[in-house]
C-alpha cells in the first residue's frame, strides 16, 4: 500500500557530492519516520541519517559534518545531501518510512525503496 521511489544516484568522484531524493506515496500515516540506510558490498546493511515529521534527526557518527537529511511534509519527500564523498561510501542507497504509534489501537508500517546505486571512484 505503500511506494517509495529513490532517485539521485549514480557515479561521482571522491570529494564530490550528490543529492538523493525519495518519494513515498500510498497510504501514509502522518506521524511518521524517513530516511536513508545503505549497504555496501560485503556489509550489512547500516544506518545513514532518519529524520521524524516533527524534525528530529538521527545521523550515524560516521555521516555527521559530510551528510545532511531534510524533509518536505507535504510532499512526503526525503532528501540526503552528501558531500565530501569516499569510495567507501559506495553502497545501494535505501530509503525508509516506518511508524509505530498507539492512538488506542497500534498503527505501525515499514516499508523500504528499491534502492538507488551510489558509486564513488576515481
């Protein structure tokens, strides 16, 4: 019942950048968390950046100072600004919307993108 679509990536040279946007579309409770996990080869699959619709933002030590997660609402859309890019940051990018929330009866989903390849070489 729920679609979201990835879109931005493709290939970039280290230290540049790139914009990942998603879209999720469906039916949506509003209260709700977006964002961006990626897995690289050989790896687990790890957490990048989350953002709530109240704003909140959860970022994995490792993404803070280079990538940055933003929200429209209204659109339901994410976005994950990346910047000062590394090889090892190539990975199939996932974006996620989940909620988990007691309004007298439980109202949760999680639903993932297909991904979208991010490439960082030389």
């Amino acid at each position: 019942q729920v679609h979201l679509e990835e879109s931005g990536g493709g290939l970039v040279q280290p230290g540049g950048s790139l914009r990942l946007s998603c879209v999720a579309s469906g039916d949506i409770f509003s209260d709700n968390t977006m964002g961006w996990y990626r897995q690289a080869p050989g790896k687990e699959r790890e957490l990048v950046a989350t953002m709530t619709s109240g704003g909140n933002t959860n970022y994995a030590d490792s993404m803070l100072g280079r990538f940055t997660v933003s929200r429209d609402n209204a659109r339901n859309m994410v976005y994950l600004q990346m910047g000062s890019l590394k090889p090892d940051d190539t990975a199939v990018y996932y974006c996620n919307i989940r909620w988990n929330m007691w309004r007298g009866r439980l109202l949760r989903g999680d639903y993932w993108g297909q991904g979208t390849q991010v490439t960082v070489s030389s």
